[in-house]
C-alpha cells in the first residue's frame, strides 16, 4: 500500500505549534514531542483508519487518535490520496475541538 500523504490545516498548525510551545516550557523530556509528532505522521500516512470515528463531529467521517505519550487526540479525514489533520487537541481539556 502506497502511503498517503498528509497535510494539516492551519487550524492544526496552530494547535500544535501550541501544544508545541507548551511542552517545551513544561516537559523535561523536550525531544519526546517531535518524535511522537513524526510517529503521528507515520501511522496516518500508512494506517489511516487507526483512529476511532469521532462521532461528535458535525463534520463527517472525522477520526480521532490518542497520542497517549503526549496526552493529545488528532482529529482527522481521509480519502484513497490523502490525510488531513483538521486539530490536535489536549486530551485533558475535556471535550474536543470545534471542527
């Protein structure tokens, strides 16, 4: 299976430049973040049905994925082409992003 590519939308860019940005300034462990980012990248590019359906989107046939490491889910769509992460969200914010 060809891998897909993966694009985030500046929504998502946004969200994770800041989940980004908190965890350098609060995590001893500062590499952790980008190598879980990367792993993301890799199992939405080569698994995309990974992820649950997150069926409180009003948007259809969103995903959710628990980045269990960084305490985040990443919500997301896909086709036969591409993957779209729509937010990367805190898990310990409770609910989930507006989409």
């Amino acid at each position: 299976m060809t891998p897909r590519r993966v694009r985030l939308t500046a929504t998502a860019r946004d969200h994770l430049d800041l989940e980004r940005r908190w965890w350098l300034n609060n995590r001893d462990h500062q590499e952790l973040f980008a190598h879980e980012v990367e792993r993301m990248l890799e199992i939405l590019s080569t698994v995309p049905a990974a992820g649950h359906l997150y069926t409180r989107s009003p948007m259809p046939g969103v995903r959710r994925l628990f980045l269990r490491k960084l305490n985040c889910h990443v919500y997301y769509t896909f086709d036969d082409e591409q993957v779209i992460v729509r937010a990367l969200w805190g898990a310990r914010r409770g609910q989930g992003p507006g989409l």
